[in-house]
C-alpha cells in the first residue's frame, strides 16, 4: 500500500501531481491510500517534497471537462474517503475510458457526484450567509460552520463581494482578507485568537493550489433567483461577456428590496471597480449630493449600473474609463432584468445613454427625452437625465452649476413623483 499525504484538506497541488502521476503508471486505486497531513510541520515537509514524480514529464493526463468539475467541488467535500473516489473515477477513466456521459449509475460516478452537488448547495449557503454577515460593516469577524471544506474555494466570491477586510473562523480553517492579500492560518473557533501556527499569506509555502469554486450563474437561475441577496452572489461569478477577466470583481446594485425609486447608471469606475459598490468615486459624490438638494436620501433608493464590471484600458499607469460595448450592455441585461423583478421600483432613473438604451431598447437622445416621467411597463414609470459624470466633464463653472441645477431638478421631480403615491 502506498499512502499520499496531502499537505491540508484541499491540497489540490500533490492530490493533482499524484493522481497524474499514479494514474498513467497504471496503479490501482486499491493499492493507494490517502490521508491530510496531521501537523502543521507534516505539511510543509509534505508540500515541499511531494508525491512521486511521473516518470515521463511530459505525459499528459485528458480528463473530461466535467470530470475535472466534479474534482475541484469533490474535493472540498466533508468525507476522508474523497480522494480515493475521485482518483479511483480518474483511474477508470483513463484505464477503462469510462464514459461519464452514460455511466451516470455507475456506483463510482455516483459517489462522485454526490459530493460535488452537496458541495455545491453548501457553497450557495456559505456565500448568502456571508454576505448577509458582512453587510454590516462594523462586522469584522465571522465565525462560520460549513459542513464542506469550503473555506479556500470562496475566497475569490468573498474578496468581490466585500473589498473591505474581513476575517473568517471555521473549526478547519482560517482566512483573512486586510484589503490588500489573503492570508490562510489553522481553523480556530475563537475568533479573537491568532490561529495556531499564525497565518500564511496565499500563493506562499503551501497555499498555491486549491479548487477555486466558480459558479457561473445561467439566464434561469438568474431569472427565478428568489431574493437580491442570491441574485448579487451569483452575480460574482459572472461571465457572461468579456469584462470579468481584466476587471477586480463584479459590482452589484446597493439598496433595499423595498425602495421604490431605482437609479441606473453606465458601468463601475476605477474606485467602483476597487471598493465592491456602485457610485462611491467623484460621480457617486455627485449624485449623492444632489440626490440630498432633491430631498432624497442614498439610502431611499436603490443604485446600479447598466454593465456591472468596469472596462478600462491602461495609460501611464492608471485605468481609464472606456465605454461598454453593446455586447456587455445586452449581456448584463439579465441582471437588471432581474433587480427590476425583484424590486419592483414605481420610478427608474436613467442616467446617462447606456442607462436610457439598456431600458429602452433603442437610440436614444438624453437632450431629447429628460424630464419626463413616462410609462416604462412591468409597473414602473421611467425618467431619463444625464450621467453625473458628464457634470464632471463639462468645461466652464457656469455650465457646470447650469448642468447641477438641471439635474437636481430633474431628481426633484423623481422626489415630487415618489411622494404623490404616498
Ligand atoms: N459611473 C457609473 O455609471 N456608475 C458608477 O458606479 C460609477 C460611475
């Protein structure tokens, strides 16, 4: 018998090198056993040694596509006999050329799947439930209790999802984010204590490889998810256009369910696109002024973008906006279809053309169409003004304080409209 210890219990780097490894030498899975390493010191000796060498280094192992997804969530799963499932399904794909599209009942296949869907569901609960705890801003620190070794696999969801520091607890793992880089200690169920050990910074010592969860939300889920807060999770793992890759994260909508007045603007800026949250840079500041002059409050309404990732290009170090292309508006259509269903607002402003055409479906002229309210379907009506940014833009003070008072006015009419229906 020849035993794998892996250096922690999502050590995807040597159970990846000794499955390739073992699989294409042709040894059985009866004859390996795996196991975590026991101690913090077993497990850098682990990792720095690792498991045998293939014997060909440029053998290459092709395992299907959904093989390979069933690994990475089967991975995280509660149950010490997981490795030894998956290499065993590795091993009778590549020996027997097993076919996973029709052995569905296959007990192998099985036992696989149940863990990847088990680890799935629990990772769904994980990121509400952490979004919902660290949508209190005063909290810093959260002691969690997944059933799924799941901690690794969510850091990508968590740092988009608040770019601000934050700390997780669980009985296996720590993790902390301080804004900047990701750190990894021993699980500890006091939070206030620093982890046994201390913390290891990611991408150093034996933090280089674990699953990474992504789950891409598709057109239904996103269409019958049942509440804003799921509808933002998913929204993490976007990749419906091209935007995802070059930007830091997904910048959801911000406000409550229940506001009746829904603002939409283009796409997040640089300052956006780094603190997680709609209109918090020079235009944000704007628009929150001038949402106060109209007799409106931030936090009344609800703020969001027609593109939910920020396109740049770089100059002399710094990222410039670019303007979305259509291709990104249509392909976020699905989420501000899906705000607008879950809110239901009485009044959407539009601000700015990508706002007005990503609502209106057609070319349209901010000069032409502001100021009014007019019927928008689904139960809202719908009101067109200028982007605040053009505020920003505009060359003399005169026509700037001109613009400012324009667009006070025209949010002053949102507030008239919205108390009318009081
Ligand atoms: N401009 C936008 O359209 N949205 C933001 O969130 C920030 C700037």
């Amino acid at each position: 018998m020849t035993e794998i210890v892996l250096a922690h219990q999502v050590d995807l780097k040597t159970w990846r090198k000794a499955a390739r490894h073992y699989a294409l030498a042709g040894v059985p899975p009866e004859t390996l056993s795996w196991r975590v390493a026991q101690s913090v010191a077993e497990a850098q000796q682990v990792f720095q040694s690792g498991p045998a060498e293939q014997k060909d280094p440029n053998a290459v192992l092709h395992l299907p596509r959904r093989l390979v997804e069933w690994i990475l969530l089967g991975l995280q799963a509660p149950h010490p006999e997981r490795f030894d499932a998956l290499y065993r399904l590795v091993f009778r794909v590549v020996r027997d050329h097993l076919d996973l599209t029709t052995a569905l009942e296959d007990p192998d296949v099985r036992a696989v799947v149940e863990f990847a869907e088990a680890v799935k569901a629990e990772t769904e609960r994980f990121r509400l439930e952490f979004a919902r705890i660290f949508a209190d801003p005063a909290q810093t620190v959260w002691s969690a209790t997944p059933t799924a070794y799941l901690v690794e696999g969510n850091a990508a969801y968590c740092m988009a999802r608040y770019a601000r520091p934050w700390e997780i607890r669980t009985h296996y793992r720590s993790m902390k984010w301080d804004g900047k880089a990701l750190w990894f200690g021993a699980g500890s169920t006091e939070p206030m204590a620093e982890p046994q050990g201390g913390w290891q910074q990611a991408g150093q010592g034996m933090w280089q490889d674990w699953p990474r969860t992504v789950l891409v939300p598709d057109a239904v889920e996103v269409e019958t998810t049942a509440s804003l807060d799921a509808l933002g999770a998913e929204a993490m793992d976007c990749r419906s256009c091209t935007l995802w890759r070059p930007a830091s994260r997904t910048v959801f909508g911000e406000g409550s369910a229940a506001a009746r007045v829904m603002l939409v603007g283009e796409q997040p800026g640089d300052q956006e696109d780094q603190a997680g949250r709609p209109f918090v840079g020079p235009a944000g500041q704007v628009l929150e002024r001038a949402l106060e002059e109209a007799g409106l409050s931030r936090s009344s309404v609800y703020v969001t973008n027609a593109v939910k990732h920020f396109r740049f290009t770089w100059r002399n170090g710094r990222r410039l906006h670019q303007k979305p292309e259509q291709e990104s508006v249509q392909a976020c259509q699905m989420w501000l279809d899906a705000e607008r269903r879950l809110i239901q607002p009485a009044l959407i402003v539009m601000m700015g053309v990508t706002a007005a055409q990503s609502l209106l479906h057609r070319p349209v002229t901010i000069s032409r169409e502001r100021s009014r309210i007019f019927p928008l379907g689904e139960g809202s009506q719908g009101l067109v003004t200028v982007h605040p940014s053009y505020l920003l833009r505009l060359p003399s003070e005169a026509d700037k304080q001109r613009e400012y008072a324009r667009f006070v006015e025209d949010l002053g009419r949102v507030k008239t409209f919205i108390d009318s229906l009081a």
